[in-house]
C-alpha cells in the first residue's frame, strides 16, 4: 500500500531521472560534490529551482505563466536600480516582493476576473514586462551589495548558502502545499466547472493563485541579484520555457490539478543538470542545446508516459482489488 | 424555442469586430502621421500581414483541429529554413529548386514529428511543440555553425521584396493562399473532418472520422506551412539569423486568436487569422511610426495585445 | 420558511427558456418539478442554486435574497444541490470532495487533516461509502457516484435540497439509501426540489408537483391530483407508448458473432450472437461488463486477447472504430459529451459520419430534415449550432443520423439518458423500425430496466461479465420485474 503510494507518485518518475541525471553527472565529473563546485552550479540554478515553483502554481490552476522569465528579469534589474539609488538592502527586498506580488495581480486578474485566455494573456504581460525591463537597463550592468553577493555565493559548514536558501523556499513552500487553498486550486485546476459549482469562488482561486505565483517570481529575481550580482535584462528570459519543462517533466499537468512542487523542482533539477553535464563532458557549445534538446524531449516523453503507465497500474489494483473485497464480502 | 433570430445586425457581418478594429487603426494612424496611409506604406504592412498568414496558416490548422493544439515550433522551423536556404541556395538561383524541396520537405517531417507526440505519446501539444523547438533551435545553431549565412539570390530576394504588376509578391503570395486555405476547410473532406476533430474528438472517433490522420496531416501541415514562410522571411528580410523566426511563434498564435479562432478549437477561419495577421502588423507599424524606442514599443504592444484579446476572445464564462 | 422562486424568466439568446414561473417549496414538502425536454426545469433547478441567473424575478430562501449568481451564497442561504452531471472533481478522492466548500483549517490558512477526514468520515457513512473516502472519484462507480453527489449536498445540512435526476442512474439499492436519506431530511423539516422524468419516482418522493411545458407552468397542485395520462401529456408527447402488439417477423439471420468476450477483468469468457430485426437488451447492475461488450462491438475499446467478432461471417476490425462504422455498425451514446459537436451545426452533425468515410454519398438538406422530422425533432434552422438545443434534441439528432447510415447494427449506450417520456417514445419507435423494417440488429443498454423490458425482444442480463439469465418477448418471459429478479436473486445468492 505505501509503496504503491510512492511508485504512483506523480513525481517519482522524474525523482528517478533526477538521480540518474546526478549519478551520470557524478561519474562525468566527480568533483561535482566540492564544495566550490556546488557552490557554482547551486548559485547558477538557484533562480531556477524558485521560479518552477510560482510556474506549479500557475499550472495547478490550469493556468499558465509565460511572464516568468521577463518577470524574474525585471525584478532583477529594478532591485539592481534601486541599489543604485541607494535604498538599503532590506527595503530593496521587500520593495521586490511587492512588485512581484503586483505582476501576480495583473496576470490573475487578466486571466482570473477579465477571463482571458492564460497563454495569451501571460504573453501579453510578457512584453509589457519585458519593455519595463529594457526601459530600466538595456544591458548587463550595475551591481548588488557586496556583503549579500558574498552570503549567496558563501558556504556554511561546506553547504553552499543558496542551497540552505533554498530549503527556507521549500520549507515555505511546504506551508503552500499543506494549506487548504492548495486544495482548492487543485479543485479548481481540475474542473473549473464543478468547482464553481461545488460553491468555491473559483476567479478568485485563480487570482490568488498568480499573487502566490508572483511572489515566487520576486523571490527568484532576488536571488538572481545576490548571485549573479548584477542586473541584466536577458539573464533569466529563459526561464519562461526552462519552468514549463521542469514542471512537466515533475509531474505536473498542463491540464490543471495534478502534480506537486517538489516534483516541478526535481524536474527542474534535471533540466539544470543537463546541461551541466553537456558542458561537463565536453560537448562544443554549438551542439550543446540540440543535444540538451534531445536529451530533455526523450526524458519528457519518458516521464510522463511513465507516470501514467505506473498510475493506471495503480488504479487498476485500486479497481480490482475493490472488485475482489466486493466478491469476497459476497 | 419560442422566439428566434433576433440577432444584432452588426453580427451578421462576419468579422465585423475585426474589421471595425482595422479601420481604427487606419484613423488612429492617419492622425499620428499623414503618411501612415500613403500607399507605399500600406503596401509594407499588407507584406508583412501577408508574412504573417502565411505563417499563421498552419497554427490556424493546429488550433482548430483543438485538444489543447498548439504549435510552438513555427519560429523555429522558420529560423532552420531561412539558414537553410541560405547556406544550401547561396547567392544563386541555380539549387534553389533542390533547397526548397529539401526545406519543405523537412518542415513537414518536424511537423509529423509534433504530431507522432501528440498523438501517439498523448502528450500536451503545447510541451512537445516546446520540446521540438528546443531540439530545431539546436539543430539551426549547429547549421549555422556549418554553414554561414549568405545574401539571397534574385529569385528569393525578388519573391520577399519584389512587385508582380505593381503588388508585392508576398500579398500575392497571402492572397493565394488565403483561397487555398478557405477552400481547404471549407470544401475538402479534410478540412470538414479538422473541424468534427476540433469540436470533439471522441465525437469524431465514434463518427468513424480517421483521427489519427487527421492530427498527423494537421501537424505536419504546420511544420510545411511554417517552412513556406521561413523561405517568404529569408527573402523578406534579405539575410538570415539564429533568432529571425523566433517571434513568429507567438505572434502567429496571437494572429489566429485575435482573428476568432478558439483556442479550444474546432470553430474558426483562416479569413479571421488574415485579419488578425493585419491587425497585428498594423500595431507594430504604427508604434514605430510613433517613433518609440524598442522598450516602449514592448510595453505598449503588450497593453494593446491585452485590449485587443479582451475586446475579440474573452474565455466563455 | 419557505423557499420562493418568484416570477423568474430566462433567454439563452434567442430562446425563452422560462417565462414567469413561481414555486414554492415549504418545510417537509418535496415538490416534483416535471416537464419534457427544453420545458426549462433543469434551468430553473440552476437558477434556484445560484448556478444560473435568473433574467427576471427573484429567489428567496426563508425571506432572504439570492443576490449574486453563485453557488456560495446559495450554499451559506441553506439549499443544497445534487447535479445530474456531477459536482465532483475525478482527480481528487471522495473525502477532498466532500469537504472542498468549507475546508477545515488550522491556523486559518492550513489544511486540517484530521478534522477533514473526520468530516467526510461522518458524510459519507450517511450513504454507506465511509470506506471509499481515500479513492479519488473517477475511480468510483457510476451509483456510488451519484451517492457522493447526495453525500456531498446533505454536508452543508442544507434546509433546502434540489435534486436533478440523480435517481435516474442509480440502481434500485442506491435509490433505497437516497429514500431513507430524503425521509429524514423531510422528517426533520426540510424541503426538497425533485427534478425527474420518471413518473414511478415522482410518485413515490413527492406530494406536489409543477409542470413546465416550453418554459411555462401549466400546472401546481398536489401530485395525487393528476393522472399519469396527463403528466406524460404535458411532457410534450401526443402518444403514450403503445406496444405494437404484433411485430413483424422478428429474428433473422445471426449478424454479429462475438466469441471469446471478457467483459470484465478476469472473468470466464462468454459468447454472444445478435440477429438481424431484433433487438437486443443487455441489463443487469451497473458495471458488470455491459459497457465492455458495447464499446468493443463499436470499435471503441482494443479487444482483449481471444475476442473476436463477426459481422455477416467477415472479422470485425476491433479497436478501430472508422473501420467498424464502415464496416456498417453505428454507435449511439446517452452520453452527449462523447456525441456531440456542440460548436458545429446541426447539418455538420448529421453529416458528420459523411464526411469521416469515403464513399458513401453525402445527405442532402432535404434528407437532413425528413430524418429530423421523423423524430418530431423542434430546431430553429439546420445552420444553427446543435449546442443551442435542450439534451432531448440533440439526443435526437444523434438517433436521426442513424437512419441516414441505415446500418446493419445499431448498439445504442442508454440513448434516451435523460430525456424526456415524449421523445423518448420516438426514439423507440425509431429503433423498432429500424429493427422490424429495415432488417438492423440493434443492441441497447439502459439504466432503466422498464424501458429495456418494453423496448427489446430479447434481454440478455449479465452479471460479473457472465449472462445468468435470457428473456424473451415471444416466450413471454420478459417483463422489468423478471430482469429485475435475475440480477436480485443473483446479488443475494452471492
């Protein structure tokens, strides 16, 4: 029974692919496990990892957030011009996480209480996004606090910091996942219809599930700034796309109600280890993405067949065995 | 069932919403700058609409034929062809016939490709179209990396940029196909089943209606039609690069939508996406008209798109 | 304390769904709302939960207000509603769904574990399924189900209940836990809205009733009042359904024959043959391998291994149901999401197995209208979406375009779900000719084994995948209470 619990899992398909990913790494390249090195790639996915987490909220409600990479990028060039100005660090942060919760508003209530498509209407603020940014920095400049740039780029009894920041994100997210709205978005992802029906106020489910949404964003962004330490514009575009495939290749459905956060992080994971491993291996730069691209397009197809495979497995005890009590009850 | 058709009069023009939104933006372009309506200008943003459609064609099929279809590889396929008939055609037309096969051809196999994903691995099309792009971009960087872009010969470049009785050759081009498509749906068994497929597709599979084919046409229908309009690109923009198609991806999608095509597929026409295309075009053109830098231009075509979504395909409720 | 709904009217579109309908609903009544299809009482079932708006007129529970569409505050105002295409959510288990409105929480803000199990602990052991509470939904059967659904109205212990067909796919076993549950619910003064088309149930459940007809009320009063004559009158139909006492020359040639079927997991396999001009009914409990033997005859399901089917002595491609309705088998479901192309228009829908084959010549619009008027089918112009049209209507077009195919077989899924007494009357007569005239084997399912009784001429009755009892009409051993008595006894026995 618990095992099954765990084989059906919409997650432990891309829990595997992230070990194997880790394993193949380790053996490519074992010093991957030092310290420094950790510290190296922990701070160059740390963003990442935070942003498929605001991406599996969105999704959850079937949803989708395609603002996620120029969002991230510009709370990362905004905080950078707020330092400039000179706010101090602490005002900066939560300056940020207000910005990020208002890009959340927007998207939600485009999409929550106007009722426009997701894709659309996400794309939209992408560009209206991405035009803030470029209007505050058209190119990689500025910098951060030097005593913030060097915490996140620090080690704590040989454990990078970012990744030590990185267990508040999942201890926070932890909260998310056990609240009741979770539930409810998970309801509401799932069958919007019978959701409204079953009495849950389902536009504001959505709403409220882009402010989360958002504030993961700004978290993302933030941690984009201490560890790049410096603002540019394009660094995390990338991530609109890099998002979508960590969550799906960790379980979660882009049809809403299914999956989970730690899933969409392992995926992420994977995706971030990909490359690395490219890079690691001595793959030239230019063969790089196609063979990353093959690479993720095969672990995606496999993931999710597999997770469905192993879940109609799971159903099916589920069926039969209700059907062999049944006979045996008779 | 009492009381019947008592319709609005406006409704019964099709397309009025878009119509009505294009000549807005002929007045609101009139007012910013008299030459927004000189016909050399009309002229450029009708080529670019005609660009595109034509792109848009094949995401209008994708859309339609419904179940979450999507085709986020058309910028992709467009980016491959471009370097593709760079490198392959050079700067004469001699190979040009051989390249263009070779590209068509190979579009149409990244679209069966989609389509083996989506409907024999049942996955999202939204995530394998991603995927593949992914894959084509990566297969467009090692090209490149073979084979450095060169300058059209005179055919290519004439068809991007040259005149056939005084009409760019692209609006020529977008006019032929807007008749091949329409007649496509609207009078060929496939483009009859596209729609049953795009209504209901467990419909259409008890109606005996070969899904399968269908979906797989649909999709590689695409990738040809976005290789169709990676060559129009090449020529119309005279040279080629890695991120030449890129933006054609989500404009083609916002085409198609904004011309009243569901999302949710099945209900639609390709007349709607031309429109959409020449909306689209028309913003563009009129924002730099206003002569903004590129963060502005951004930011507003962005607000625009918001408005223009929200006045032509609000989500039923 | 009464519940009021108060002049209410309603457009889709063009259409006035209701005009001017008043009810009321006081404490221990049960009122039966009753109509055909399209007489608008599904709409005014919504519109009492807050589902729909209403255009005009008010609703009023217990002196207060409906203000807002919403399904919330018609919940908080205390009426509760059991939908007859399910509120429940598939992905989630039966106890998430339970408690989905009004989540216990700690903190305010986190999911209360305990508590919410112990919530739906307590609901759903009011239906018998307190066991199910860890399965997600989509797993449960059909019933259980629908006694999810009633669990989950009674948890909000609401005063008022609306209740749309939910008997109507439950078996008789489940429709006794709801009689009980209703009892107690009138009992403890309580009030309830029973939307039905079935005159037994109507009897047995309410005390008053209001018929709609097109929207309007034709008549209130108390349910022993009026005749069974005219209910079935009002729901639209000029007929009642008159046996043809004798039938034209029934059963010929065997047309289909299925060897090696399993209709459920692991049971033994059976063998099934149907002839031509007779039809055919397959009852018994819900989910004992009905579906299974449908759904492969209709190339919608793979075969399992050492099933195979013949149609006129050639093998059925099975699993590949374009062959197979070419091959002159039509499939017709009650379940329209599965049949309809909502979008497309009426001509696109009847056309539609037209246009999925080669060969065979496309109906013209005249063609078109006669099927439609062959089954007194109401529509506002063949270029209209069929979306437009109440459930019956569009059932009926999917009928109509059978007799555009004239198949060789025609396996029909529960095709008169839900609609009303009048139409299905034509449906059936539709499928007698299409049996008796025309030479089809026509293969049924129902959920109501009173129509499978007086519908079919032969009714196989499965059980666990295997047929424990054969009646016939020509030997005069079929009758709903003998299929009734072959899958009881079978269901005691065991």
């Amino acid at each position: 029974m618990m095992l099954r619990q765990v084989w059906s899992h919409p997650s432990f398909p891309a829990g595997v692919l992230a070990v194997l990913a880790l394993v193949f790494a380790l053996s490519v390249n074992p010093g991957l496990l030092s310290t420094g090195s950790m510290i190296g790639w922990s701070t160059s996915q740390l963003g990442l990892w935070t942003a498929v987490l605001g991406q599996t909220l969105a999704l959850m409600g079937r949803g989708i957030d395609l603002s996620v990479g120029a969002g991230v990028s510009l709370v990362n060039v905004a905080a950078i011009a707020l330092f400039e100005a000179g706010w101090p660090t602490a005002g900066v942060i939560v300056a940020m996480l207000i910005l990020g919760l208002l890009i959340g508003a927007a998207n939600g209530a485009l999409i929550g209480w106007l009722r426009l498509n997701p894709l659309l209407a996400t794309f939209a603020t992408s560009f209206v996004l991405l035009g803030l940014t470029l209007q505050i920095r058209s190119a990689p400049g500025g910098s951060a606090p030097m005593a913030a740039v060097m915490f996140m780029n620090g080690a704590t009894w040989g454990i990078p910091n970012a990744m030590l920041v990185f267990v508040l994100v999942l201890l926070l997210w932890g909260l998310v996942a056990r609240s009741a709205f979770w539930l409810r978005l998970r309801a509401t992802g799932a069958d919007p219809v019978r959701a409204w029906n079953s009495g849950l106020p389902t536009a504001r489910i959505k709403v409220m599930s882009y402010v989360m949404a958002g504030f993961f964003t700004a978290l993302s962004g933030l941690f984009v700034t201490f560890c790049v330490g410096a603002g540019d514009p394009l660094f995390a575009q990338p991530y609109t796309l890099l998002t979508i495939a960590g969550a799906v290749i960790g379980g979660v459905s882009l049809g809403g109600g299914t999956g989970s956060g730690y899933g969409a992080v392992l995926g992420a994971v994977f995706v971030g280890l990909t490359s690395d491993i490219a890079l690691g291996i001595g793959v030239s730069p230019f063969w790089q993405q196609l063979i990353v691209g093959c690479v993720l397009l095969t672990g995606l197809a496999v993931v999710v067949r597999a997770g469905r495979w192993l879940k109609a497995k799971s159903d099916s005890t589920v069926t039969r065995s209700a059907f062999e009590t049944k006979g045996k009850a008779a | 069932m009492t009381a019947l058709a008592r319709t609005h009069p406006l409704r019964r023009i099709p397309h009025a919403g878009s119509l009505g939104m294009i000549l807005l933006l002929l007045v609101a372009g009139r007012l910013v700058n008299p030459s927004f309506l000189s016909p050399m200008n009309l002229w450029a943003v009708l080529s670019v609409s005609a660009l595109l459609a034509v792109a848009s064609a094949g995401q209008t099929l994708v859309i339609l034929s419904g179940n979450q279809g999507i085709d986020l590889s058309v910028g992709a396929i467009m980016t491959l062809t471009a370097l593709m008939v760079s490198g392959m055609a050079g700067s004469s037309d001699e190979a040009v016939p051989l390249t263009l096969a070779v590209v068509l051809a190979l579009g149409a196999l990244i679209g069966l490709a989609n389509g083996i994903g989506v409907r024999f691995l049942a996955l999202y099309p939204l995530v394998v179209t991603l995927g593949v792009s992914f894959v084509i971009e990566g297969l467009a960087l090692v090209y490149a990396q073979s084979q450095p872009p060169q300058m059209p010969g005179p055919l290519i470049e004439s068809i991007g940029i040259g005149r056939f009785f005084g009409i760019p050759w692209l609006v020529v081009i977008g006019a032929v196909m807007t008749v091949l498509m329409t007649l496509l749906l609207r009078f060929t068994r496939y483009g009859r089943q596209l729609y049953l497929v795009g209504s209901n597709i467990r419909a259409a599979q008890m109606a005996g209606v070969p899904v399968t084919r269908v979906v797989l046409t649909t999709y590689a229908a695409s990738g040809l039609l976005a290789a169709v309009a990676g060559v129009l690109l090449y020529g119309y923009v005279a040279s080629a690069n890695l991120s030449i198609g890129a933006p054609y991806t989500m404009m083609t999608i916002a085409a198609t939508v904004i011309g009243g095509t569901a999302l949710s597929g099945g209900s639609g026409s390709f007349i709607g996406t031309v429109l959409g295309a020449v909306i689209f075009s028309l913003i563009s053109n009129l924002l730099i008209m206003l002569g903004l830098g590129p963060a502005l231009r951004y930011a507003i075509s962005g607000l625009v798109l918001i408005a223009v979504l929200f006045a032509t395909s609000r989500d039923a409720a | 304390m009464t519940l009021v709904l108060q002049g209410i009217s309603r457009d889709f579109g063009p259409v006035r769904a209701l005009d001017d309908v008043s009810l009321a609903i006081g404490p221990g009544e049960c009122r039966a709302l009753y109509g055909g299809n399209g007489s608008g009482k599904s709409t005014m079932a919504k519109i009492a939960s807050g589902i729909l708006s209403a255009g005009a007129g008010r609703v009023l529970v217990d002196d207060r207000p409906l203000a807002r569409t919403s399904p919330a505050e018609a919940r908080a105002l205390g009426v509760g509603i059991t939908f007859q295409e399910l509120s429940l959510i598939g992905e989630l288990t039966t106890g998430e769904n339970l408690v989905l409105a009004d989540v216990p929480r700690r903190f305010g803000f986190l999911l209360d574990r305990r508590g919410a199990d112990a919530a739906a602990h307590a609901a759903l052991k009011r239906v018998g399924l307190a066991g199910l509470r860890g399965r997600r939904v989509e797993l449960l059967q059909t019933g259980e189900k629908y006694l999810v659904e009633l669990a989950k109205a009674l948890q909000s212990h609401p005063r008022y209940l609306i209740i749309d067909e939910l008997t109507s796919a439950m078996h008789a076993s489940e429709v006794e836990i709801f009689a009980g549950l209703l009892a107690e619910h009138l009992a403890a003064g309580g009030g309830a809205l029973f939307v039905s088309h079935r005159l037994p149930e109507l009897r047995r459940f309410c005390n008053t009733i209001s018929v709609l007809r097109n929207g309007k009320l034709v008549f209130e009063g108390a349910l022993a009042d009026v005749a069974d004559d005219d209910l079935v009158k009002w729901a639209g139909g000029g007929h009642r359904d008159e046996m043809p006492a004798s039938r034209a020359p029934l059963a010929g040639e065997i047309r289909v024959q299925a060897t090696g079927l399993r209709p459920l997991p692991g049971a033994r396999p059976i063998n099934l043959a149907f002839r031509s001009g007779e039809i055919t009914g397959i009852g018994g409990l819900p989910d004992q391998g009905q579906k299974h033997i449908q759904r492969l005859l209709a190339g919608l399901q793979p075969a399992v291994a050492g099933e195979r089917v013949t149609l006129s002595g050639a093998a059925l491609a099975l699993g590949d149901s374009a062959a197979i309705a070419a091959q002159g088998i039509s499939f017709v479901s009650g379940d329209r999401d599965e049949m309809v192309f909502a979008r497309r228009t009426i001509r696109e829908n009847m056309q539609a197995p037209f246009v999925a084959m080669k060969g065979r010549p496309m109906p013209d619009d005249a063609a078109i209208l006669a099927a439609l008027d062959r089954l007194n089918t109401r529509h506002a112009g063949i270029d209209r979406p069929i979306g437009g049209l109440s459930g019956g209507n569009q059932q009926k077009i999917l009928v109509a375009r059978c007799l555009l195919l004239n198949p060789q077989v025609i396996v029909a899924e529960d095709c008169t779900k839900g609609i009303d007494v009048a139409s299905r009357n034509d449906v059936h007569h539709l499928l007698r000719e299409l049996a008796h005239v025309q030479g089809a084997a026509v293969i049924v399912t129902s959920s109501d084994d009173q129509e499978l009784a007086g519908l079919c001429d032969r009714v196989l009755v499965l059980d666990g995948g295997q047929v424990i009892a054969e009646l016939s009409k020509v030997e005069q051993t079929l009758d709903a209470q003998a299929i009734v008595s072959a899958y009881m006894k079978q269901e005691r026995a065991a």
